[in-house]
C-alpha cells in the first residue's frame, strides 16, 4: 500500500497556502497611496510643514495623538512645544484637522493602505467629506 | 510495512462488546483523522506528559501540563501573528484578517492597540527557555539546535515589539517594500530604520533555517507512522508494498547438487 498520493497532496496545500500573498494579488492593481496635503490652509502656508519634520510624523504621529489625549483631556495641558519652539494648541479637531481638512484623501489613504482602524473617531466628530465644517 | 506500529494510549479494538478507545487506538480511518487532528490541533500526546519526582525518598510521578500549555500558547501566537501579517503582503487586508486583528486588540489598550498574542508569546517563549536554562534535566538534553531557534524567535519577536510598540517605523514605506516584492517589482523606500531591516534578516534567517532543522516538525508531525496508522494489525493483512521476490533455494535441492560430496565428508544426508 504507497501512501504517496497524501503527502503529494498534503505538499499542494502547503505550496497554495504559502504562495497566497502572491496568487491573491494577480488581476489586481498596485495602487500607491499618495496621501494629498492639498487643502486651503496648507496651500496658504509658506513653508509646508507640519508640527514636526515630515519623517518624524510618518512614524511617530500616533504617538503623539495618544500623548496629546492625555495632555488634554487628564493634565490639562493645552500647548504642545515643538522641537523647534514653535507652540501648538493641543488639539485634534482645531489644530490637526484645521490643516488636514482632507480626511478621506490624507488619512484614510495610508490608514487603508496598511489596514489600521484608528479608534478616534469613536468619540472625536468625524469631518464631513469635502472638509467644509 | 508488513504490519502497522501505531502507539496505543487505550483499549484495542477487539470484540464488539469490549469498549474501545475510539481515538486514542482508533482502527478506522476516521479515527485516525481524529487522532492527527488532536495531535496537531491540542498536542493531545504532550497534554500526557508526566513529571516523575523524589519526594522523601519515595518516587511520585504526576501529571505536568506547563510544557502543554506553553507550547500550544506559543503555536497558536505565532500562527496568529503570521496571519496577521498578510496585512503588509496583500493589497487590501481581506476582512477575515482584520476580524482577528480586532479580536487580537479588543482589549483597545494604548495606541497603536496592544496585541494580546504579543504579550503572550513573549511570556511563552520566555518560559520554554527558561524551561531548558533551568531544569536540570531539560538543560542536560538541550543543544545548540535547541536553543538556537528559541533565541531566534525571541529576536523577531523583541524587534517586532520594539516596531510597534516604542522605536514606531513608517509602515506605509514598508508596505510599499512588501508589495514591491509580491508583485514582482521590488523597490527599497528611503526612511526605513535598521530596526525594520533587522526584524526582517532574522525571519530570513529563520525561514533558511527551517527546512534543515528540527523545526521541521511542522511537515513530520503529519508523517509519524505512530500516529497516523489505523490499529487494524488483527483486521486485515498488511503486506510490504516494497517486497520484492526473494531467490531462495530449498534444502532438498541443495543436498541433490551435494549428496556425493557430502556423503564423503561425513555429513548427513536425508535421502540416501
Ligand atoms: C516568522 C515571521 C514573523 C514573526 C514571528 C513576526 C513577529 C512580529 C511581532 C511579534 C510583531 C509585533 C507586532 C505584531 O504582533 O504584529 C511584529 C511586527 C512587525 N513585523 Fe513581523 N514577524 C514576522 C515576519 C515579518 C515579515 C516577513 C515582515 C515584513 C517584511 C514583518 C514586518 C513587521 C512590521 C513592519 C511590524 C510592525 C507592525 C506594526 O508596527 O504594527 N514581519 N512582527
């Protein structure tokens, strides 16, 4: 009795099962997220730049909303103090979303992107699409 | 195999009216598939292990399930976290994955969530480490090959929890790496620290290393004759598949070729 056909089988699934990634993708196209800081107030800016340099905000902006929560809402600390001394109103909807009036074109591109759910929104008012308030 | 080797953890099947182990000494198919489905879903085999101990001179032996519980908590973590990953490796997360993804971080601590499996695996590995560092018996049967992908897994795990939790990385530009690689046009972005460059080189390491080492267990565990054979040896007859026609010569035909020469020497002979 050979038993070779089970393990053939057995080695079929593994390969269909490894090679997912790869098969789940074909017919599908690569989109790129480009994450759009065309909005009114940033195009009134001169020098286009965010509370901190761009990189640092790419990896440490949850970071800083999670330590900005805290600042508001259990110390009560309302001014944020830049690397480079500037001073900041801690607050999401008046100083984040005055700039990135854009959600859906700004945020969700990335946050779609790598599939992150941000709970802030949960109790935070979401901004209409169009960015108008 | 002219017969079957199976381990038996039960009562045989014999006559209709004596109850059997259905699974621990199945002699279907079916039982069996239930038996490797134990064996690889709940490790049933190590949920036996014991622990035999001197106590005041006397020799107790008792069941010990910590080594159970910390090998199927990792398993289960490590499949969990492999899963989870997909995220980085398809285009759009397919919504199965982000259910386990928010089941993993229901608990909605800190931000980015605490994965529960992180917490968890590290805890395990941790101990089936220690278990071998020190346990006198473990330490003394343990080898490099042992220790080796223990440590290996914790470093992909340290640096995975580093990423997340503390170092943070720009997981867009990583994503664009991975699919980069999955849709066979592979770029490198700029901004990616070493941390991310680490974490990946030691699941390198750790995929190269896995075919030629005991982590193989994986494949062997569906592959052990003990486990995966019906106990039917009474049932029906097991021939070797790879017999071949053995060439045999009868002792009548070896005494005709040498009755004379035999006879001479003083042998025996049946027939005269
Ligand atoms: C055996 C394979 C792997 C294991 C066991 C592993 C383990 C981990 C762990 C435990 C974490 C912590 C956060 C979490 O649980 O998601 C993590 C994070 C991470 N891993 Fe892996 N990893 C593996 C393979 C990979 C590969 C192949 C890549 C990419 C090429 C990768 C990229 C990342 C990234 C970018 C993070 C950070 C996630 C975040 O910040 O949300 N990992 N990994």
């Amino acid at each position: 009795m050979y038993d070779g056909w089970k393990i053939i089988l057995g080695l079929i699934v593994f390969v269909i099962i490894v090679t997912l990634p790869f098969t789940m993708s074909i017919g599908k196209p690569y989109v790129q997220p480009k994450p759009s800081i065309d909005t009114p107030e940033i195009q009134k800016m001169e020098k286009k730049q965010c509370i901190e340099p761009k990189q640092y905000m790419r990896e440490m902006h949850i970071k800083i909303l999670y330590s900005w929560k805290d600042y508001a809402t259990r110390e009560g600390k309302r001014v944020y103090v830049a690397s480079d001394g500037k001073q900041y109103d801690v607050s999401l909807q008046n100083t984040c979303m005055k700039c990135h009036s854009n959600k859906e074109k700004f945020c969700d591109e990335c946050h779609n992107y790598v599939n992150v759910k941000p709970y802030c929104w949960d109790c935070h008012i979401e901004p209409k699409v169009g960015g108008v308030k | 195999m002219p017969f079957r080797i199976p381990t038996t953890a039960g009562q045989q099947f014999s006559l209709p009216w004596i109850k059997y182990s259905k699974i621990d000494n199945p002699s279907t198919g079916w039982g069996v598939a239930l038996r490797m489905f134990f064996e690889i879903a709940f490790f049933r085999s190590l949920f036996r292990n014991t622990k035999a101990d001197i106590l005041n001179g006397r020799l107790y032996v008792g069941s010990n399930k910590w080594l159970w519980i910390g090998a199927l908590a990792f398993h289960y973590c490590f499949l969990i976290i492999l899963v989870r990953h997909l995220r980085f490796f398809v285009g759009e997360t397919p919504w199965c994955i982000s259910l386990i993804d928010s089941i993993d971080s229901f608990w909605q601590i800190g931000l980015p969530m605490l994965y529960m499996t992180d917490i968890i695996i590290a805890a395990a590995l941790l101990y089936l480490l220690g278990r071998r560092i020190f346990n006198p018996q473990v330490k003394y049967i343990s080898l490099p090959s042992d220790y080796f992908p223990l440590f290996l897994i914790l470093g992909i795990v340290a640096t995975g929890i580093l990423m997340r939790y503390f170092a943070k990385v720009d997981i867009t530009s990583i994503k664009e790496l991975t699919l980069g690689l999955v849709y066979l046009n592979p770029i490198v972005p700029k901004g990616l620290g070493s941390l991310f460059y680490i974490h990946l080189f030691l699941v390198s390491v750790l995929f190269a290393y896995f075919p030629f080492s005991k982590l193989m267990h994986m494949g062997g565990v569906f592959l052990s004759p003990t486990r995966n054979l019906a106990n039917n040896n009474r049932m029906k007859r097991h021939v070797n598949p790879w017999d071949y026609p053995v060439k045999h010569r009868h002792y009548e035909e070896y005494e005709n070729e040498f009755r004379e020469k035999m006879k001479k020497a003083g042998i025996p002979v049946e027939k005269e």
